[in-house]
C-alpha cells in the first residue's frame, strides 16, 4: 500500500491507460480522482473494487476553464493533490502531403495544448499542499524515434516531452517533480489499426518489435507508481521510455 493516505488525480483515466494506471494507485490506497469527457465512461473506471475511496469529474482538456473546474473539484472532494497523471491523448496519421489539417490540429490541441491545460490545473494545486509530482505522457514516437507516416503524431507527443522538461525545471522549486513516460505501442485500443484484430496486431508487433511483444498494461502502470513515489523522488525532468527495445 505504498499510496496509502496520498491523492491521485488521473486525467484520461476513462479507458486504456488512463483506466489501468487509476486502479494502479487505487490498489496501493491512494484516494485517486478520476477526470474525462464522458461521465459513463469514468463510472466504468471506479466501478473497481479496489477504489475505497474516490472522485470522477468530466472535463475536456482541450477546454481551460473546464478542465481546471474538473481537477479542482476531484482535489477538492479528496482533500488536496498529490499526485496528477496525465494520459488524455488522441491518435491521428498521414504524411506532410496528405495529412488531413482538421485532423493535426485536433492532434495538437489534444495532446499539446490538453496537456499543457492540464499541468496549468494541477500545479498550483500541488504547489498550495507543499508539492507533489505530475506524470506526463509522451510517446517513444516523436522524442525518441520516428515513424513513416506519423511525423504529426510525433511531432506532437515531442512536445509533450520538450515542454514536460521545461516545466520540470520551472517548478521543482516548489517542490513540484514532473516527469513524462514515453511508451511504445501497449495494449490500447490505439494500438490496433482499422480493420485488425487483436490477434493481427499483436502478430505485426511481435515483428517489429525487439521485445517481440506488446507492452502489458501493468507495465506501463509499475513505471507511474515508481515516478510517482519516494523511491523517484531525484528523478526531475525524467521522459522514461517503455517500449521494448524499439527506441534502442
């Protein structure tokens, strides 16, 4: 129970990552608020058993106002902040010459502008209780590696780490520890392309992996609970990439 009396709020925390990464914390005590667009969704997500303890707020990170009320009113339910992960995120692709720019820029203000919004939110939460840590999420796409076809998906996700970085050192003065995790591909729903089966994916992934697989949920969920605790209390800045050995 290594969370046990701290306060978590997951932004994104309705499906995939987000979901399994709340739980995470739910199962080490933590009081964890759960923030997305879709209430039906979160419900889904605390419907765990293991959250004895809980909040879920909507809110759109693409929208300020909205997801500032949304993570003022988990921390406020909860008692204060902790700890905030940010794992809202959205997928698009395309090459320079044929990207659809409807589909960039709803790329970039989710997940950058989203991101940034969110962090805009917690911060001085964080900073008002003596400090905490923020968890971004990046991608090995973009920071770390490039991929045909996927230059504004990485371009994206290469800022969410850039500026994770640059707020890691704006902050941590206040006792405020961010940093990024940068995972390759896991088993999302994000991870499947149109038309594939889970069965496709995961035999395209076992060859164009070096691990020969894709990464389990409980995987990605282990590296948030160290970022987040004691044990990584020296790591500021820190972009940890969890991708099998495709960024190598």
């Amino acid at each position: 129970m290594r969370y046990a009396g701290k306060r978590v709020v997951v932004v994104g925390g309705g499906a995939g990552l987000g979901r399994a990464i709340a739980r995470g914390f739910a199962r080490e005590g933590a009081a964890v608020g759960v923030v997305g667009r879709t209430l039906a969704t979160l419900g889904g997500t605390v419907a765990d058993p293991a959250f004895a303890r809980y909040a879920v707020a909507e809110g759109d990170v693409t929208d300020a106002a909205g997801i500032a009320s949304a993570v003022a009113a988990v921390a406020e339910q909860l008692g204060g902040l902790d700890v905030a992960v940010n794992t809202a995120g959205t997928f698009a692709n395309g090459t320079a010459a044929d990207a659809d720019p409807d589909a960039i820029a709803r790329l970039f203000e989710t997940n950058v502008l989203g991101t940034w919004l969110a962090m805009r939110a917690e911060v001085p939460l964080l900073s008002a209780t003596g400090g905490g840590v923020v968890i971004n999420f990046s991608s090995n796409i973009g920071g770390h590696r490039v991929r045909p076809g996927l230059g504004a998906y990485g371009a994206s996700k290469a800022a969410v780490s850039a500026m994770t970085r640059s707020a890691a050192l704006d902050h941590i003065g206040e006792g405020v520890r961010i940093c990024a995790i940068s995972p390759g591909p896991s088993d999302t729903t994000m991870s499947i392309r149109p038309g594939e089966t889970l069965e496709e994916r995961d035999a395209r992934v076992a060859q164009q992996n070096p691990a020969g697989r894709i990464a389990r949920l409980d995987e990605i969920t282990e590296a948030a609970l160290y970022l987040a605790s004691d044990a990584a209390a020296y790591c500021v800045g820190t972009d940890l990439v969890i991708d099998g050995g495709a960024a190598a």
